[in-house]
C-alpha cells in the first residue's frame, strides 16, 4: 500500500467566545473535537454534514489556515503543525485550497494574471513571461481564454470566477486540494460544468480531493471515500458507494434518507431532517446525536462511542455497532431499525 498523503489523528479546534454583558462568560465552541482521517495519494474524500458540523473549519485547520488546537496532521510524512520556515512554505504549496465563494477569495484590485502569477513567484516556479506563458495555459486547461490574464475579476460570472480560483491553485501544482464547497454558491447549471472540470484535472494531474460539502449526491459522483461529520466528529467513514448505499450511523442514514434520489424510479417525498443540530457550545453529554436518535439506547447519553473500525474498511461510532451496549453486536444496517 502506497504511503499515505495526508494523515490526521485528533484534530481538534475549539474557540473561545465571551459573551454577556456587564459580565461577560467566555464559553468553549468545540467546532471540531477528534476528527481522525488518511487520504491516499490521488484519493478524493468527501466530509459531509449539516452546516455547522464542523468540516469547513476541520478542513482549514487541516492546512493550518487556522490553527489547531491539538491533534496531529502529517504530509507525506511531514508533522504540519509543527513546520516552520522553508518546510512549512513546500507543505502550503503542496496542499491548496479552493473556497466556496470565488468572488471573495479573489482580489477585486488584481487583474486575474496578477493573481495567478504572484504564487509562482512566491515559490520560485516562474516570473516574467515564463510565468505569463503559464498562466495562460493555466486558463486554458480551466476553460478560459488568455485575454483574461489583463481583466479583473468582477469582469466574471461566478462560474468563470471559480474557474479562475482553480487555476490559482494549480499555479503551485499542488497533491491535494482542498475543495470547500465549491459549488454550492453557483447556479444549478454551472455546478456541473465545474465539477467535470475539477473530475478532469483530478484524473489528468492525479490530484487528490479533501472534498467539503453537504450534497450527498455530488460527493457520491466526485469521490472514493467519505466521512460523516456530526458536531465536530466523524461518525461514520468508508468508500463511498457503501457508506451512501447503506449507512450504518443513524445520523448517516438521515442525511443519506433526505437527500434527493438520483433515479426517477425510485424518488418519492423526501423525509424530513429531524431536529437541529445542537450547539457546539454546549454538546450533549454521551452521544451528540442522541437527542435526534430514535434507536437510542440508555448508554447514548452518558458515553461517547468510539471511532470503531470494521472489517468491510468502514468505521462507525454508535453503541448499535459495540459490544458495550449490551446488544449483539452487528454491522448491517437493520441493526438500526431494530
Ligand atoms: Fe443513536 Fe446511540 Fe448510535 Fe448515538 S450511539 S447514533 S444515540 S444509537
């Protein structure tokens, strides 16, 4: 098996916010708690969720565009958390990201060839027309033509704008992208023009995919494997077709049961999201989803179930699937129903 590309044990990431007046309380924001994940080189993982589960910021603690506040995340072997200098300079360059809004993460005074040069000079790849001439082919493999070098940004659609953010990213031609949302603020009809051009760089280049997003059927299409978030935690993992096919978590079968179903045949009224997901200010004790669950047992609100791996290349954390809940223990998803 080939050395992993990105490993990540622990992550976690909580913020302090103080709050009231005259006597302001600080509380903790546990916005991610133990996220533990591997992406293999040319990989693409989903991390899905409602909003406010956490992916967008485990993702970006990842690259260490917030800091961590504990956890290790290793690439190719290298610690992230701990590079400085040089070595933290090839680790960025290596791992890019590209936002969900393209028009925010571009700067509006900088003409587009500007904006995709300036990388290549930071990490001594190119300047001067070395780095003009490959920009333009840089817009060229993204599906714009080379007169958009000397235009601005808001000169764009939002699809073209999203486009220009993806040439940035591979103007350091990176191993991993970290793809956070990228879609989700385009028109319906432009989405699939960007994911086709993002499914095509990824089998051209060998890219690998970090994937963030809450549309199931996207990721299902996009990605290899995927990881279910629920405030700040993964609780279920594994190659995609499986996990969306026949989630065992029952949060995982919620997301899986509304989300809308691809072939006509087989749709019918989406079920309803039951419940909000709670504060990660105040999780609930045990179990976050436990006061969501209907196959809720005494233990689920009181210990939190382990990341458990199985022997299919899943891990799910739920007591359905551990021996300490004093049930047989099963890995098939009528388990939950029962
Ligand atoms: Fe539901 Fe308990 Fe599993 Fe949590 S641990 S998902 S509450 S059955």
């Amino acid at each position: 098996m080939n050395s992993p590309l990105l490993e990540v044990r622990g992550l976690q990431k909580h913020f302090l916010q103080r709050r009231g007046f005259p006597w302001p309380k600080t509380t903790t924001i546990r916005a991610v708690e133990d996220i533990s994940l591997t992406i293999q080189p040319g990989e693409a993982m989903g991390l899905v969720g409602e909003s406010g589960c956490g992916k967008s910021t485990a993702a970006r603690a990842m690259l260490r565009l917030i800091e961590p506040t504990a956890g290790t995340v290793r690439f190719k072997g290298e610690n992230v958390l701990t590079a400085r200098g040089e070595a933290l300079k090839t680790m960025r360059r290596r791992m890019q990201i590209v936002f969900q809004d393209p028009y925010s993460s571009l700067n509006p005074r900088q003409t587009v060839g500007s904006a995709l040069m300036e990388p290549m000079a930071v990490h001594n790849i190119a300047t001067g027309p070395d780095a003009r001439r490959r920009a333009a082919a840089l817009l060229d493999e993204v599906g714009l033509p080379a007169d958009a070098l000397d235009r601005y940004p808001h000169e764009f659609s939002g699809g073209q704008r999203q486009r220009i953010g993806i040439a940035r990213a591979l103007t350091v031609e990176p191993e991993l992208i970290v793809a956070d949302e990228p879609v989700s603020a385009l028109d319906v009809s432009v989405q699939a023009q960007v994911l086709l051009l993002l499914r095509e760089l990824r089998e051209r280049r060998g890219l690998a995919f970090l994937f963030v997003s809450h549309d199931l059927s996207v990721v299902r299409w996009f990605c290899d494997t995927v990881a279910v978030m629920y405030l700040g935690r993964i609780v279920e993992q594994g190659p995609v077709a499986e996990v969306l096919r026949a989630p065992l978590h029952p949060y995982a079968n919620m997301l899986r049961e509304a989300s809308p179903e691809p072939d006509p045949s087989r749709r019918g009224i989406l079920p309803r999201i039951i419940g909000e997901i709670p504060s990660a200010a105040a999780p609930p004790p045990g179990c976050a989803f436990h006061p969501r669950c209907g196959a809720g047992l005494a233990i689920c609100s009181k210990i939190v179930p382990p990341l458990k791996a199985l022997s299919d290349g899943r891990a799910v954390a739920c007591h359905l699937y551990s021996p300490i809940s004093g049930r047989p223990f099963s890995t098939t998803p009528a388990a939950i129903s029962a």
